[in-house]
C-alpha cells in the first residue's frame, strides 16, 4: 500500500489532477455517470490516463501500461494482456484516497448484500457539517470506506470506527493506509454495541438512513431493515449515553412525513428527553414515488424485469403507512449537561455557507443562549457580522412597506422585521443593555410593537444578534 500511495501521487491521481486532465465536459458528464467523454479524454493512455481508466471509470487496461506497484497492491486482477481493478480507488477532498467496491451502473449484475459503496454526496454532507474543533475521542459509527475518518483524522486524537459489515472494515483499512492515517481503532458490530459504556468527545454518523419495506439481500449500506424511520430515531435516542459533557454528535438522517402529522414534532419527539441540546434542519424532501426512483437508480435496478415490481411494492408500503414524502437532513446534538435543553427544529432549503462545520457551534450557542437567557433586558447584543438591511417601498414614500434583515453569512437566513428589530440591527454594538436601548429606539420610531426584550428571542436564536 505504501508503494501504491506513492504512486498515485507521483502520478497526479488526485482530486485536481483528475479533473484537470479529463477537462469540464468529461468531467461533468462523469457526474453524470456518463463514460464516453471521460474514455475519449484519456485515449492516449498516459499514466494518469491509465490510473483514471483504471481505479475511476472501471474498465480494463493494457497490462503494458500498468506498473508493478499497481500490479502488486492485490487490488487488480490480470486477464491475457488486459488488466482490470477489483476496487474502486478515488482520491477525495483530504488528499487521502477511498477503497470501496466497483461502482454500479446500468446493466451491471445486482450488488452484494455486504456492497461497500464508495463516498459520494452524503459523505461530503456529513464532512462539511461536522465541527471543527479538535476533540480527544471521536467515533466513527457506520464507517463505510472509512470517509469520515480520513476528515477526523487532523481533529481527534484517537478515533474508533464501527461498522456493522466486515468487508467494509477490511476496505477502509486500506483506505486508511493508502491516505497515511494510523491508529484507526476498527471494530465490527452493529450501531454502539462495540463501544458499550465508551463515551465519546464526537460521534459522527453517515448511517443507513434509506426507509424501504424489509426483503431478502437488503443492502447493509443503505438499509436497516427496520421499520420505517425507527433506525434513526433510535440511534438519536442511544447517542445521549456515549457523549462526554460538552460532546457532540453529528448524523445524516431520514424521516418520514405521514397524512395528519407535522413532521417537527415527529423528529423533535425522537429528541425530546435525550437531555441534549439539539438542532435538526430537512434539507430536502421527496415524495414517495422520487424517494423510490432514487434508491432503485442507486442499486442499478432501472431497466432490470425486476424493476416495476420493486417500485410498486415500495409505493404499497408507503400508501399502507400513510407516507406523503420523506425528508432527509441533519441531526446535531450536544451534551449541554442542562436541565433545560432546548431542541430547534426547521427546513432549510436555500444555500447555505460551506462549511457548516466553521460555524456549527456558533449556531447551536445562538440557539441554547436565546433560551436559556434569563434578564434580556440587562444582556449586551451586537449585530452579526454581515447583516444586510433590504428595504422594499413606493418610490418617493416615506416609510418602506418591508424591511428585511438578511445574513450574508453563516446560514444566511433572512427575516422580515418590523421598524424597532431594523434600528435596534443599525445600533446594536454590545455597549448598551437591551432594555434601555430598545425603550429609547421604540420612543424615536413611534413603534410599539415590541414591548419587551422577549421579542428578540427568535433573533437571537437565529444568529441576528449574538448574546
């Protein structure tokens, strides 16, 4: 592995250096999951070209042009005078280098049940939520191709990674050595049962969230088996006893949003006697017949005599549950050590600022100050960096019809206000008590909508103002 890791970077397979030899149009159409341009890109068979044909595109290559560490690393088998990776091997953002099974395309045969998928979107998701603030233990629940660890690795002093399927401790093993990280504690078994009574500094999780009806050479990567959304409530659930105090967790999730129910209270519930502040945001939803048509296309079933058969069997299961859509998003929790945690739970579908590790605690601060403080009147606010104050009215009208408060950074949520909450943004320097200050500015509007600092608690807990 030491000799491929080096070669690999002699040669250039990396992020950039893949997407520099293979150019825009090969590369985004590779996103696409289309092949043509990336082969016609790397036609001439140079040994970057060889590497991308080779490890990336997953088609065989002249054994000529292969080099011994490649020949070596038991990751390629030989046939004739052609030679073809029994892995997919991709350079990711770290400048490390992820092992996983081949990807699925169309007309491939069906995945193994104990398929290692290779890190992809939601791995990405997951590594830009996570905080960065260096920690002393941190686990890894649900490693995969070990992904996450190659990103912990910089933070955590010591990191054990979990997984339920053993091929998949045995491919990130190797994705842990071709990246130079050492000292990964791996162990198998599923959700906390191999660190039972361990608590932890940060645990992150990219678990098998996908809600499917239980069947036969169910896929451990993706899916549970459990009923409906349960394995995510569940985990959320077990997470508070394995966290130091001031310890956080971080997990990708699915729910479910059922005919009659506000789908916030059936996340918040999961939540709501973990003893653990918590902030959870849906970042998109499907509808039942999306959600299907995503996860077949995910295992390659488009196209097979199986595929109508699956999909109206999924739909079936939905309808019989009530199931209008599915939402998937984050799940953060921190152990507070309070009596009185506070759990925030919204639907944020516009662009956020990447990463949303650099702020995380920022924003879970926000949220537990503005319900725990107890004397608004005597705090000291300042205005967040970045506020913008739009103003929308008739050409030549004194008084605008809507006054927005908008952040240019962080979350960049934007709120309509009224003309008190507006001055109080234009003043607010963390000199003067709230109190006072929004009596004086109250007086010189001529607005008495705001009668008290309560007002200012959602604010607060939107990262508008930092207490």
């Amino acid at each position: 592995m030491e000799r491929l890791r080096h070669h690999l970077l002699e040669t250039g397979y990396s992020i950039d250096g893949v997407r520099e030899r293979l150019g825009t149009v090969a590369a985004s159409a590779l996103a696409r999951e289309e092949l043509t341009p990336a082969l016609r890109a790397t036609a001439d068979g140079d040994p970057l070209a060889t590497l991308i044909r080779l490890w990336w595109l997953g088609v065989p290559v002249p054994a000529k042009s292969v080099p011994p560490e490649v020949l070596e690393s038991g990751l390629v088998t030989a046939d004739g005078d052609q030679v073809a990776a029994t892995v997919h091997l991709q350079p990711w953002e770290t400048g490390g280098y992820l092992v996983s099974d081949r990807k699925v395309r169309p007309g491939d045969p069906a995945l193994r049940p104990d398929h290692v998928v290779g890190a992809g979107g939601a791995s990405a998701n997951l590594a830009q939520l996570v905080t960065r603030r260096p920690v002393g233990r941190a686990l890894d629940l649900g490693t995969g191709c070990g992904v996450q660890v190659l990103h912990l690795a910089g933070r955590a002093e010591h990191v054990v990674a979990t997984d339920l399927n053993p091929r998949a401790l045995e491919l990130a093993r190797l994705s842990w050595e071709l990246s130079g990280v050492e000292g990964v504690e791996a162990r198998a078994g599923s959700r906390f049962e191999p660190v039972e009574g361990e608590l932890f500094d940060l645990i992150v999780s990219n678990p098998p969230f996908v809600i499917a009806p239980a069947r036969e050479g169910k896929l451990t990567y993706r899916e549970s088996g459990g009923d409906g959304d349960d394995f995510c409530r569940d985990l959320v659930r077990e997470t508070p006893r394995h966290l130091n105090p001031g310890g956080q967790a971080h997990f990708l999730a699915n729910w479910l949003h059922v005919e009659g129910e506000d789908w916030r209270e059936r996340v918040g519930g999961w939540l709501s006697e973990s003893g653990c502040d918590a902030w959870v945001v849906e970042r998109d939803v499907q509808d039942p017949a999306e959600y299907v048509e995503l996860w077949l296309k995910d295992a390659a079933e488009q196209g097979t005599r199986h595929y109508a058969e699956h999909y109206d069997r999924w739909l079936s299961w939905f309808e019989e549950r009530g199931v209008e859509g599915v939402g998937f998003g984050w799940i953060t929790l921190r152990n507070s050590g309070t009596l009185d945690p506070v759990v925030r739970v919204e639907h944020l579908a516009h662009q956020v600022a990447l990463p949303v590790g650099d702020y995380v605690d920022s924003v879970i601060d926000s949220i537990a100050a503005a319900h725990r403080a107890e004397n608004l009147d005597a705090a000291l606010l300042r205005t967040a960096e970045g506020l913008l104050d739009e103003r929308v009215g008739l050409p030549g009208a004194e008084d605008p019809i809507r006054i927005v408060l908008r952040q240019t950074q962080g979350l960049r949520r934007s709120r309509e206000v009224g003309t008190v909450e507006a001055a109080l943004a234009g003043v607010c320097d963390g000199e003067l008590a709230l109190g006072p200050l929004l009596n004086v500015i109250a007086e010189l509007v001529g607005d008495g909508e705001i009668a008290n600092s309560d007002a200012i608690r959602p604010l607060i807990a939107e990262g508008y103002f930092l207490l």
